[in-house]
C-alpha cells in the first residue's frame, strides 16, 4: 500500500514538474476601462486563448488598473506575480534601454511606418531585449499618435513655454517638454483628471481614445495635433511562464495574441475616429497645426543629449529612420 502511494505520489510529482497537463490561469493587466477598444481586444485575447490551448491556459483579465499603475503592473509582470498585461512601450523604456527607440520624438513618420520599424531589425532587437528583461511581446497593438491638451490652444513650441504638462514616466518625455520651455510632470495616468481639474498641470498629452475614455476631455478646451510620439503598445508576458509551456502551448497563445492584435488594431482606426467626432461633439477644438517642423527642431536638442548618454543606440536610431 506505502509503495503504491509513494509510486502515485512519484507520478504525480513528474506530471507536475514537466507541467504536461497542468491547466494555468494567468492573470491579465489593462489600464483602461469599457469602450476603450484595448478592453475589447484583451478580452478576444482571453476568448482565443482559451480556444487555442483548448482551456489548458486560461486568462483572467482585470480591467481598469485595479492590479496596479503601469510601472508597478510592470514590475508585476517581470517578476511573474501577474502573468501578462498591455502595456505601454513608453514606461518600459527606463527598464529596456532598446525599448526607448519608440519614445524619441517624431521617430516615426507614421502609424504604418512604425509597424514596419517593428516587423524589422529593430524590431527583433526591442523585442528580444524586452524577452531578456522577462517582458516578451507576443504581438503590437496601436495606439495611434499623442498629442497635448490644453486650455489654449497649442500651435508652436512655444505655446508650450511655462506650461506645467503631464507626462508617462520616461526621462525622454521629460526632455521633450523641457526641451520647449514647459515643465513636465510625471505621474500616474490614474492622476491625470484630477490633476487637471485642479489646476497641478496645466495640460498632458495623449490619443483620442485615452483623451475621451478617462474623461481628460472635460477639463481641457483644447486638443492640438501635434502628433510627437508614435508609441506602440504591446501584450507581453512573463518570459520564464510562457517558456514553461509546451511549444504547443506557447504557439496557440501566440497565435491568439496575434489574432487578438490585428481585432485591436481594425477597433482603434474606428473608435479612434469615433473618440474624435464625440469630443469634438462635446465642444472640443481640435487644431490643426500646419508646421510640424518647429517641433521636430525643438527635439534636436533630445536626440543630441540623448545619443550622447546612449551612443550604443544610434544604429537602432538609424535603422529606424532609414525604413521606408
Ligand atoms: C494610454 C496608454 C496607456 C498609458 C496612458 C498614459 O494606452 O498604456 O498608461 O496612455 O498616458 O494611451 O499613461
């Protein structure tokens, strides 16, 4: 009787240690709420994986940053105690240095420009950096352009002059508004309505879902399209958990990722339009500015200073603005 439990207890050890049949259930980390089209497209993610790993992953998605601000969701993530999240590119480069390549300014020309940044060089670069540093991507969402609001409208960097204006937390973007006049002030997207109602900034910058979703809309006048940063987002999971699956395993959660990705992106080109016209709606202005290129010279400076502390990523740099 002893030996044959010991046996089963053997067994059971094996099965549990190779994980062959252990189902998992991840937990899954969004900041944004209903009606953002990242919510939807997380929960197709869950949707797809469970069908593809027929129920052997399972994920559990928590919606509206109740896991935790961006940073700390991130630091979750790497260190496996939440399983897998959208994040941001942006506060994942003081953690990945090639993963700041998409938070310089103006780097890329376009939405469709930096998918194809992506699904080059430089992409298997950040993507393997962002691997080794246990935050691997399965696949890109878009998150369009930011630009600021403000109470006045902005048309030249300096409008920007004295303006105290939120920013995610990332030097780079702190550089950006110093480099044209403004005070920047990180702080948690969590922060940002109220911080705006009060008068603690003065302005932040963003895309339109994010601008109508949290309701940023309804304490500034004015969205100016700038355009300065083209950040793609992804959804990325621990490193070691997701090698911890089988290859079968790993395939069918990227694959869903995948899938979960291209239903994002159709989403974002409608609801982002969509989040537009209903801010407009509400009596936004939305302004045009005609002369992006005093921006792009205000950021010299950025890239000078930045190159100048990183040399090591000037090739990433040129290879970016090098595709076409
Ligand atoms: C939104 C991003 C989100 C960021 C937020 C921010 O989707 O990941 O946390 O901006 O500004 O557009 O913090």
């Amino acid at each position: 009787m002893i030996k044959k439990f010991s046996l089963l207890l053997a067994g059971a050890l094996v099965c549990l240690s190779s994980g062959a049949n252990a189902a998992e259930t991840w937990r899954a980390w969004n900041i944004h709420n209903d009606g953002h089209p990242n919510t939807a497209a997380l929960d197709k993610f869950a949707e797809l994986t469970k069908e593809g790993t027929k129920g052997e992953v399972t994920l559990e998605v928590f919606h509206g940053g109740v896991l935790g601000s961006q940073p700390d969701a991130l630091e979750q993530v790497r260190l496996g105690a939440i399983e897998v999240g959208n994040f941001n590119l942006g506060p994942i480069g003081p953690m990945v240095k090639e993963a700041n390549l998409v938070s310089l300014p103006f780097i890329f020309k376009s939405v469709p420009h930096m998918f194809r940044v992506l699904d080059g060089e430089a992409g298997d670069i950040i993507s393997k950096a962002m691997a080794d540093a246990d935050l691997k991507p399965l696949a890109w969402f878009d998150a369009g352009a930011r630009s600021f609001y403000t109470q006045k409208a902005i048309n030249t960097p300096a409008d920007v002059e004295g303006l105290k204006i939120r920013v995610m937390n990332n030097d780079l973007y702190t550089s950006m508004i110093s480099a044209m006049g403004g005070n920047p002030s990180p702080m948690a997207f969590s922060e940002v309505q109220q911080a705006l109602k009060t008068g603690v900034v003065d302005g932040a910058e963003n895309n339109f879902p994010s601008y109508k979703n949290v309701g940023h809309y309804e304490v500034t006048k004015n969205y100016s399209l700038s355009e300065h940063l083209i950040i793609p987002e992804c959804i990325c999971v621990n490193t070691k958990k997701f090698e911890a699956l089988s290859p079968e395993l790993q395939e069918a959660v990227t694959e869903a990722a995948k899938e979960a990705a291209l239903f994002q992106r159709e989403l974002w080109e409608v609801q982002s339009a969509e989040a537009r016209k209903d801010v407009e709606a509400a009596g936004i202005k939305v302004n045009e500015i005609a002369d992006k290129g005093p921006f792009q010279e205000a950021m010299v400076k950025v890239y000078d200073d930045y190159l100048a502390a990183n040399p090591d990523m000037k090739k990433l740099v040129e290879t970016a603005q090098a595709t076409e």
